[in-house]
C-alpha cells in the first residue's frame, strides 16, 4: 500500500500543523508501506493541479487502483461529474449558478464539499487508464468545528489554539502537545513583505494574478493580525484558500518563471517506508526513478523543497529547527 502526502505546506494553502516526516511515520504506522511527498508546487494548488500531481505519483509507482475520500460517497455521480468538460476548480461556483448535471445536481444540491471536487478531480486524472477508483466517504463536516474520535483537520487546529483535548483524534497528539505551526506565526514576514516590496514584485509569484497583490497590500496596511487580515482580504472573488496559497508562494518566492520551467515529475521521493516497502524499492529501483535521499531528488524541485523546509522551521525553537533542517537533507525513515 502506498501513498502519496503533502510535505511542509498544504492544499489549503497553510503549514502542515506537524512536520512531515512525523505524519509519513504514523502513515506506516496506520497501515501503509511507503510514503511518497507530493512535491509543493502541486500540494499548495486547487483542485485540479493538487490531484494531477498525486495521480503522476502513483503512476510513476505502477499503482492499479486509486483510493480517497469524498463527502457524498456516491461513486457514480463523481464519474458522471468527471466525465463532462467542466474544470473541477469552479464546480462549486458553476453549480451555484444554477450550471448542473441531472443526477449529479439533485444530488449534490447545487454544492459540493471540498473532498468531492477532489474526487472528481482524481476521477478526470485516471480517465483512460487502467487505475481504478477506491471510494471512501468521510463521515461529519470538512469545517465541523467539533472535537470528537472523527474530528475535522479544522477542529483539531481549533483545539490546539484553545488547548483543548485531543484525545483520541489522532495518533499524532503527544507531538503536537510539544509545538506545532500555523499560519498565524508568519503574519510579521508576510505582512513586511507585502508592504515593503513593491507589487510589481508580487505580481510575478507563482498564482499572483487578477490584481491580487493589490488587494492583499491594502489588506496588510490595515491589519496589524493574521485573523484581521485573512478576514478582510477574503471575498467572494478571493477566497481565503487563494488568498493562503498565494501567499505562502510570496513567502517561498516562488515565480511563475520558475514553476514554468520546471522538468518533468519523474522521481518519487520516499518520506518513510517498512520492511515491504524496502522490498518494494528494492524490486523497482531498475525501472522507477525513487528518491530515498533528498541528493537524489532532481535538482530544481529540490531547491523549492529546501526553500520550503527552511520557511517551515523558522517559527520553531532552535533545536527543533535545527533538527527538522536536517531531516530534511538526510532523507527517508525507515519504520519498524
């Protein structure tokens, strides 16, 4: 079993709330036998970049079958929603338009939770391929707010900020007790630089576009907090997971130059792995680019990876910062 993770930044444009090679450990720990990073210039995009990224993963790994999460579990509506020309990015504002698709809209009625637009964006990515789909419907709400045994990642960051139980949430929760980050602890850089860079600058990071540095610039003028800012930048043309993704590009100095001239993904990088996933290594180091020590990572998605470790730890005490630097250069776990 293998899967495929985001590393120090994620999806919904945020830090990872516990590093990386923590959550590749309890992954192996839970079940899997490798663990694969998504590389960042995927994992901080919406939906349909996030999921071509992951589905390239598991081809380059062979993969036969594809497994992830939906909302309303109905495996046949997604595949009906996949199979039009629509882009999963603006589904939910398309279908809020009164845009639908019979048995997909009477479903859905005219919304659709995040892991759906995912599903579906998985579901276009393997459309003529041998990889078939694995439903999982998740059980309560995305942005539930509500500590119990299924909490939401939501709920859980809620309740580390107000100290609250964790118990029986996550395997994770010893670790998180001792530090964890948030988007919050980068409000004074993010803020410096908005106002201190002209937005000329801006305009050339990755994502930047429509007049967005602007918006986040008079945002930034007036709001001395992270909550504040986010709350005023927000809008319905701006939501606030553009604006989180956009800016921890600014902060990476991510150009849009940059990503273009990207190589192709073909290298897996291991985060962590058991003795299968060694075997597994071991029978296809022939014929599969695998990234075990981060040297072996091609070069210009390695240079966003350091970037993006270096940001990541800044926020945390000295050794721990210290440590994470360097697991980040040493490489994959091996997990007994």
């Amino acid at each position: 079993m293998i899967g495929v993770m985001s590393g120090t930044f994620v999806q919904r444009g945020e830090p990872a709330i516990i590093d990386k090679w923590k959550r590749a450990e309890a992954a192996i720990r839970g079940g899997l036998d490798i663990v694969f990073e998504l590389p960042l210039p995927y994992a901080i995009q919406s939906a349909s970049a996030f999921a071509h990224g992951g589905v390239q993963a598991l081809k380059l790994a062979g993969c036969d079958f594809i497994s992830f999460g939906s909302e309303c579990g109905n495996l046949e509506n997604l595949k009906e929603i996949a199979e039009t020309s629509i882009n999963p990015d603006h589904l939910k504002e398309m279908m809020k338009d009164g845009l639908s698709y019979p048995k997909a809209y009477s479903l859905l009625t005219s919304s659709m939770a995040p892991n759906d637009i995912l599903a579906v964006s998985y579901l276009k990515e393997i459309a003529n391929t041998a990889m078939k789909p694995v439903l999982i419907e998740r059980i309560g709400s995305y942005h539930d707010e509500t500590i119990h045994e299924l909490a939401s990642a939501t709920a859980i960051r809620k309740a580390l900020v107000n100290q609250e139980s964790l118990q029986n949430t996550t395997p994770m929760e010893s670790q998180l007790k001792k530090w964890h980050v948030t988007m919050d602890q980068f409000y004074p850089y993010i803020r410096t630089s908005l106002l201190m860079t002209p937005s000329s600058v801006p305009s050339s990071y990755f994502m930047f576009s429509e007049g967005i540095e602007n918006h986040l610039i008079h945002a930034a003028q007036n709001c001395s907090s992270w909550d504040a800012f986010l709350l005023q930048a927000t809008t319905y043309r701006y939501t606030s997971s553009r604006i989180r993704r956009c800016l921890v590009a600014m902060m990476l100095q991510i150009t849009k130059q940059q990503i273009a001239s990207l190589p192709e993904m073909n290298t897996l990088r291991v985060l962590a792995f058991n003795d299968n996933g060694r075997q597994w290594m071991h029978d296809h180091k022939k014929d599969i680019p695998i990234a075990s020590r981060f040297s072996s990572v091609p070069k210009p998605w390695r240079d966003i990876e350091m970037k993006a470790a270096y940001l990541y730890a800044s926020v945390l005490p000295e050794e721990i910062r210290n440590q994470l630097i360097k697991d980040e250069i040493t490489g994959a776990r091996y997990i007994r």
